[in-house]
C-alpha cells in the first residue's frame, strides 16, 4: 500500500511569503533560515559555555612565558617588537645559509645549460656527405663554400621532421630561459654578498661618482686597511 500511496501525485505546499501588511520588514525567514541562525547560535553558545568553564577551573598559579612578553592594550593582547629578535651572529648565520642555497641553485642551472647546450650541438652538426670543389681563385672558393654551407643548411633544416624542429625550437626557448634565470641568480647572489660584507665589522665608507674609475650604478665601498694582529 505503501508503494501505491507514494505513486499518486501530491500537491507541493510552499511556505508563505511575507504579507503585505509587512513587507517593510523584508522576507519573510523560511525554515532553512531558521536552522542556519539556529546552528550558528548555538555553536556560539556552547563555545562561550567551554571558555567559561575553562576560566572557572583556571589554575591561579599558572604561568606561561607569554605572560612577560605580551601586553594589553584596549583588552587586545599585542606582542612585543620582533626587531631585535636575533643577534648580529644568528643574521649572518641565516645569511650565510641564503647565499649557499643561491650558489647552488646557479650551479645546478648551469650544470643543465651545459647538457642542453651538448645536447643542440650534436643536433646541429650532423654529418654530411663531403665534397670537393677546385676554385681557380680566392673569390670563387668564397663564393663555392659560402653556396655549400647555405645548400647544407637548407639539407639539413628540411630533411629534419617536423616534430624534431619543434622540440629543437623548444629547447632553444628553454636554454635561452635558463641563461636569463642564471644571470638573475648572479645578480641576486651578488648583492646578498655584499649585504653580508656589509654586516661585518670593520671600518668602510661609500665611494663617490668622481673617485670611481668605471662608474656603476651599485653603490661600491672601500674598507679601510686594518693592521693584523
């Protein structure tokens, strides 16, 4: 009976809308409403309910680090400046360790641009067939090779696939992304060095433009001797 009472169409009852005497209070809020702020509500609820409980069984003699190293302000709990959080040696420590992963990030990139610069080498200098010409004189064996090589360009390029160029001109692109990634790496790995020069004691002043011999747009310091003990 079951089966018989779910197959006979029903009408589909909707909530009511918000009635006209009371439309300046906006919609009317359905049930999924209703569970939604209800949901919300209680968690809140419960949530204040545990930190109370947790206050009321507070240890009064407790005591966390945090309690000397923060401070109220307007209720809100603000820690204190992390500016001299490490001294001199812990800085140049973590420097020393920045400049050592740059290093070998610019060695292993160029360790690749050498494989992938062998790897086109050996693709474009493919052996040919050799031939001879006899030239009469110096410009017609000028004009003999220059013909040759342009004719063994042109050999080589068509009887290449094409599938073959394409990966050919693919790696060009990415030997070519790789140089301008090592010379970014370099100029990064120079300036970090310099910072940690920089940081190190000892007496140094900036040069000026007119004491510069080639003129740079880095600034260039000059540290003073200092005898060795």
């Amino acid at each position: 009976m079951s089966s018989f009472k779910n197959a006979i169409p029903r009408r589909a009852h909707k909530e009511r809308a918000q009635p006209q005497a009371r439309k300046k209070f906006g919609l009317l809020e359905k049930h999924k409403d209703y569970v939604v702020r209800a949901t919300a509500f209680h968690k809140k609820e419960q949530t204040l309910q545990k930190l109370k409980e947790k206050a009321a069984f507070r240890n009064p003699d407790e005591f966390y680090f945090k309690m000397v190293k923060t401070k109220t302000v307007d209720g809100v709990h603000k820690l204190e400046s992390q500016a001299n959080k490490y001294t001199p040696e812990e800085l140049m420590l973590m420097k020393t360790q920045d400049i050592g992963y740059i290093l070998q990030k610019v060695q292993s990139e160029k360790k690749k641009i050498e494989k992938l610069t062998a790897m086109l080498h050996s693709l474009d200098n493919k052996p040919s067939n050799k031939r001879v010409y006899y030239a009469e004189d110096r410009e017609e064996a000028e004009e003999l090779a220059s013909k040759a090589s342009e004719r063994g360009n042109l050999a080589a390029s068509e009887n290449l696939p094409s599938s073959i160029r394409r990966k050919t001109a693919t790696s060009y692109r990415e030997l070519e992304a790789r140089k301008s990634r090592v010379r970014d790496l370099e100029k990064v790995y120079m300036d970090m060095a310099m910072q940690k020069e920089l940081q190190k004691s000892g007496r140094k002043r900036k040069l000026r433009e007119e004491e510069l011999v080639n003129p740079t747009t880095k600034p260039v310091f000059k540290w003073r001797q200092e005898r060795k003990r």
